[in-house]
C-alpha cells in the first residue's frame, strides 16, 4: 500500500512506422499472455505498431519508448493504493517474454497491475539488462522471492516501483537493498509490501540516493535504529511512507526530522510508544501527517504551532487525553485556517465539542468517532460549507439535531451520528441541500416516524437506521430510491408493512438486514449477490410461504443456528413451508 498518486498512461500514436525487430517483439510479448480479458492487446494486429494502443514510438526514430500496460489498482478516499486480487482484477495473465530485450530505446514501461506472476515467479533478472528505462512500474504484479539485484544496473532510473501484493500466496522479499545505491538519478521509490526485514541498515542504503523526492516502504517490516543523525544525501525527500512497519519509538535523532521540506509524513500503524517529539514543529513543509493507529500518549496540538502548511492530520487511535476544547484552541490560526482533514477517532477525547469548530472553514472531513464527547451537538457545524464527512458515532452526544446543523452542509456525502443518544428532529418537508453517500443513524432517536427527507438521497450506497425508535409503516418509495445500495439496515425498529414480491432488482446489496420488525407477506426473492440469510428472527406471520429461491441458493443447506426460525434444504423441496409461532 502506498500514498503517492500514480499516473495513468494510455496508448499514443505517433506519425512514424515502427521498426520491424522491434514489432516482432512486442507480438512475442503478446503471444506469452495467456488471458486478456479486457483486450488491451486487441488492437496489436498490422505493420505499423506505433499506432498500437498504449504503445508509444519516437515521433523521428520509429523505436518505441514507452509500452503502458497498467491495469486498474485500487485507490481508496485517503489516497491510499491497494492491489487488487488477482483473479478478479481483469489484468493480464501470463509470462514477460525475454523478447522485450530488444526494445533497447524503451523509456517507461509500466506492467502494473497485471498477473504476470505466481508462486515461484520471480522478476525477471532481464529486466535490469533495458538500460534506457527511466521509468519501471511492476507494482501489484503477485510476485514471489528475492527482487533481483540486476536492478541496479538500471542507472537512468528516475522512478522505480516494486510494490508487492500483500496479501497473496507469494511473498517478494529482498535481503540486500545495496544494488539501489547504484541508481543515483532516482527520484521515487516505492517497495511497499517488499519484506526487507532482514535488513537493519536500509537506511544508510536509501541515505545514498541523493536525488530521492518519494520514498514509500510501507508494510516491509522495518524498523528504526537508535543512531545518531546521518550526515545523509536525503535533503530533497517530499514524501515519505512508513505505513505498517515495526517503528517503536520517535527518537529525535531519526534522520527524516532534519528534511525540512517534507510535505507528507506517514507513520501510522506501527508500535509507536511515548510522546510526540518536539521536532515535529521543525517541519514547516508538512501538509500530510499520517500519525494514526499507535500508542502515542499525550500527544499535544502545541506541537503544530510550526505546521502552517498542514491539511491533513491524522491522529486516530492514540491517546490523546484530553478536553477536545482546549486541544482544539491549542493550534495556531494558520492550522486551522488551513486543515482540509482532521482525524481524531479514538484517541480519548473528553468534554463537548467546542462551538469554536467553526473557524476551521476549510475542513472537509471530520472524524471524532469512538470517544468520550458529551454534550449537544454545536449549530456552528452547519457553517462548515467544506464539510463532505462528518463522523461522530461512538459518543455521548445528546441534545437535538435538526436541519439547521446541516443547512449550508451542500458536499455532504458521509454522515455517521450511530450509538448517540441524540435526537434527530429533522422536518417532514425538509429538503436537504446535500446528496448523502453514506448515512449511519444507529442507536439514536430518530423515530417514531420514518424519515421522509431520505426520499432525496438517493446516491446512498450505505444506510443504517437500525435501533432508531422508528415506528411506522415502510414508505412505498423505499425500495427503488435505495435499489442501488449495498448495505442497508433498518433492523430493531417497528418497521411495518409488506414487503416487495422481489428485491432482484436490488443488484448492488451486500446486506441487507430486516430483523426485529413487523413486516408482512411473502419473503421477497432476493437478488444474487447477497446471502439467502438476512432476514432471519424477522417477525413474519405464523405461517408464511416462501417463494421458491434461485439455483444460487437451493445449492446451500443453511444451519438452524444462522437462520435461527427458518432451515432451507433444496434438496428435500423446491418450495417449502415456514412455520414457527412467535
């Protein structure tokens, strides 16, 4: 996983016919995939491949320089990169051939994402022998063993990323990291999920890449030596990822404080223990800081008092201790002025949230979910025109919450008030101005009538009213303004009404839970991407017939322990009676 945005590059033409050694190598690289599935290759047919999707040819010498065969890699609302499963990523399969040895004026090849490689397949040692490469991109590729040292052989290289698949059956590894301090042009690098924990000295290695701007070594299993600072080369880093390492401690010694323009700083999910070093407010450059996930205690906002470039910051799951008021007022005007993102999830806040939360202007995503906050929920939230996320479930907040809060909220797209005893008492005829992506009302009091304002949202793909003192019949508009949600739970309401025939129609849940209401009529028939067994303890009537189920279905038998009234058994009867008194 990896912070850094990564371009995408598509097929480009150029006016020149390419050459003919080098067409015969790019059909020998085709002939080695075995699945294509989203036919980027479909168009390598004729003479002239210099007009071949996502390969690209010098304009006057006909050789190509670039061949981009990237597949599609998640990238999640933080920013950060996640390799998807192979199987189910659509990307090539098969083997690099040796043919593209003869593309000796490549520049930028990028293989990213593709299932180039498997159990025993390793990369290959070829590759360090196309000395033109400027660009090498063989992230996501599901390789296995040791990442070869021919690499370094590669001394044009200005970006190179290895980042492995984590969670596979192969695990890329490296025990000498040496070959890198022969790539002295590099500007970025990004072995995340590389396993170099057999490494102590990595960082005297990557201390010699004078020209380094992006270092990401996520998930690798490092960690950091208690050594005096290096006298290091590492003057030009702008963003360095530490994601999920074995980091213990924050000495003040460590080499990365003395890197002035470091714009992002990510730490989060290690075994951080102690306090913040003071020379966190030495980085005036920072607008990314990732400190979430450890066991960092009294982390102090005074520390920020340098960081008038911040716009991001997370603090999630740290102890910070404190009354959120006084944390807040603790950081200077230019921070709050400037802060896009603040995460303070679980980290033992206290006391109310201050209605002074309204000079932060600029935030467009608040989380201070899994804390100790009391009190009222503040008018001033409303006046935040920035806010796209506010998350506040896991509290004590009590008070009212009506459509004033949200009045000028218009890029509102998630919002989680869950496990708060607040009331909600939002207007029949309201009309919000925002389009809810996400809504999460759990466990509050949002009843006894169903909310009518949600018939406008209708991009939610998650909602969760369950447990909200709803007593009502089910609107008739329900089912098709939320047909294209994946979860969806109005659970321990008293929720009644007949359900729809069929909820086929529903392609996109994953969940859907009904239980503990008052609904009546036939069990709809279920759309196949969710399991036969969301609608069990549900209070049906004492005899309901069910409608026959989908093959999908008569191909489970379902435990009395998962359905707890209901036991489904194609086998014995296509349709069947369920019978149970309540």
């Amino acid at each position: 996983m990896s912070m850094a945005t990564s371009s995408s590059y598509v097929g480009e033409t150029s006016n020149r016919s390419c050459i003919a050694a080098e067409r015969a190598a790019l059909l020998s690289f085709k002939t080695g995939m075995t699945s294509d599935p989203a036919k980027r290759l479909d168009s390598w047919r004729g003479h002239d491949c210099c007009q071949w999707s996502r390969v690209t040819c010098d304009n006057k010498t006909g050789h190509v320089v670039k061949l981009s065969l990237r597949n599609a890699i998640i990238k999640d609302d933080k920013n950060f990169v996640w390799c998807m499963p192979h199987g189910e990523s659509g990307g090539l399969e098969g083997k690099i051939s040796s043919s593209l040895l003869a593309l000796q004026h490549l520049k930028h090849l990028d293989l990213s994402g593709n299932n180039l490689g498997g159990v025993g397949v390793t990369i290959p040692k070829f590759l360090g022998s196309i000395k033109s490469l400027t660009y090498l991109n063989l992230a996501c590729m599901n390789f296995d063993e040791g990442v070869p040292p021919q690499l370094g052989n590669l001394s044009r290289l200005l970006h190179l990323n290895l980042e492995a698949t984590v969670f596979s059956d192969t695990l890329l590894h490296s025990d000498d990291i040496s070959w890198l301090s022969r790539l002295g042009l590099l500007r970025s690098l990004d072995m995340s999920g590389v396993n170099l924990s057999t490494i102590p000295d990595w960082v005297r290695v990557v201390t010699l890449l004078p020209s380094l701007e992006v270092l990401q070594l996520s998930q690798c299993g490092l960690s950091l030596q208690h050594e005096p600072r290096l006298h290091s080369n590492l003057s030009s880093v702008q963003v360095l990822d530490l994601y999920s390492n074995r980091i213990d401690t924050l000495s003040p010694t460590y080499w990365f404080w003395d890197v002035l323009i470091i714009k992002e700083l990510d730490l989060s999910s290690n075994k951080i223990v102690g306090q913040l070093p003071d020379a966190i407010g030495n980085m005036p450059s920072l607008q990314t800081l990732r400190l979430g996930d450890n066991y960092l205690s009294g982390v102090k906002s005074e520390l920020f008092k340098n960081s008038c470039n911040l716009s991001w910051l997370e603090l999630w799951s740290n102890e910070i201790d404190q009354d959120m008021s006084d944390f807040m007022e603790g950081f200077p005007a230019c921070t709050k002025s400037k802060l896009r993102s603040l995460d303070l999830s679980a980290t033992n806040l206290t006391g109310r949230i201050p209605s002074s939360i309204k000079q932060w202007e600029n935030l467009t995503d608040l989380q201070l979910s899994d804390n100790r906050l009391v009190g009222s929920i503040p008018l001033g939230i409303g006046k935040m025109t920035n806010l796209r996320s506010l998350i506040l479930n896991n509290n004590q907040l009590n008070g009212s919450v009506s459509e004033e809060h949200f009045a000028s909220l218009v890029y509102l797209m998630e919002l989680s008030l869950s496990h708060n005893p607040v009331h909600i008492t939002i207007s029949s005829n309201w009309i919000p101005t925002f389009n809810l992506e996400v809504a999460n009302f759990a466990s509050t009091k949002m009843g006894p009538h169903f909310p009518l304002w949600l018939e406008g949202q209708k991009d939610i793909f998650e909602l969760d009213i369950s447990a909200a003192g709803i007593v009502d019949l089910v609107p008739d508009w329900f089912w098709t303004v939320f047909s294209n949600v994946s979860y969806v739970n109005i659970s321990c309401n008293q929720i009644s009404g007949r359900l729809p025939a069929t909820l086929e129609f529903m392609t996109s849940a994953q969940m859907l839970d009904l239980n503990s209401n008052g609904f009546t009529g036939l069990l709809p028939l279920l759309p196949e991407s969710i399991s036969p067994g969301i609608l069990y303890r549900d209070h049906f009537p004492r005899t309901l017939e069910l409608q026959c189920l989908e093959s999908l279905y008569c191909s489970q038998t379902i435990s009395m322990e998962q359905f707890q009234y209901m036991y489904v058994n194609c086998s014995i009867c296509k349709c069947w009676i369920f019978q149970k008194t309540f």
